[in-house]
C-alpha cells in the first residue's frame, strides 16, 4: 500500500470508517447516510458537505469507485485498495479492544 495513502487514512476518522464500511455494498450518498445513522443509532449524522466531500476524496484516493451513474446519482463502491485500508482500520481497532479488555 502506498505509504500516503496509509499516512492519511491510517488512523481512520470515524466518518471515514463508516463512509468505507457502508460501501462494502454499493450505495449512493443519501443510502451511506442513512446507513451510517442507522449503524451509529443516530450518533453519527453526516450532512451533505461532509459526505460528498469525504466521498470526492476517497474516489480521488482510489479507495473506492464510481460504479454507475443513474440521474443524478453516483452509486460508489469500495476498491481492493479500501478494503485492504479498512480491514488494517479494522484490526488496529480490534487491538484497542482486545488491550482495553486485559486491564
């Protein structure tokens, strides 16, 4: 993996995280929102700023893709690069809850 993409990504924002994990399936914006909310119980809201924004990015990034396009929606998807990202996003988290449960 390229070490920028690591250095930017890694540690991951909690918007990032869910933005990734939301498209493990593919989904349009309003769909990663909704999800996101419903995953959170509402504790993580993102407006349409913070989404399309972080979505540009990401596609920029390579950590996922535009898969269709159908009047006026994107529909995006995770790439190889983005899955490998969450999954190391995934693990580092899981060591953080494996060393909180030994103390």
């Amino acid at each position: 993996m390229d070490e920028k993409l690591r250095k930017t990504y890694l540690p991951m924002t909690e918007t990032a995280f869910y933005i990734l994990l939301s498209l493990v399936k593919p989904k349009h914006g309003y769909a990663i929102i909704e999800n996101v909310a419903k995953m959170t119980n509402e504790r993580i809201k993102l407006g349409p700023g913070t989404i399309y924004g972080s979505l540009s990015k990401m596609n920029k990034d390579n950590l996922i893709q535009i898969i269709q396009e159908e009047s006026n929606r994107k529909i995006y998807q995770i790439t190889e690069i983005g899955a490998e990202v969450l999954q190391l996003e995934k693990s580092r988290i899981e060591e953080l809850y494996r060393n909180s449960r030994e103390v």
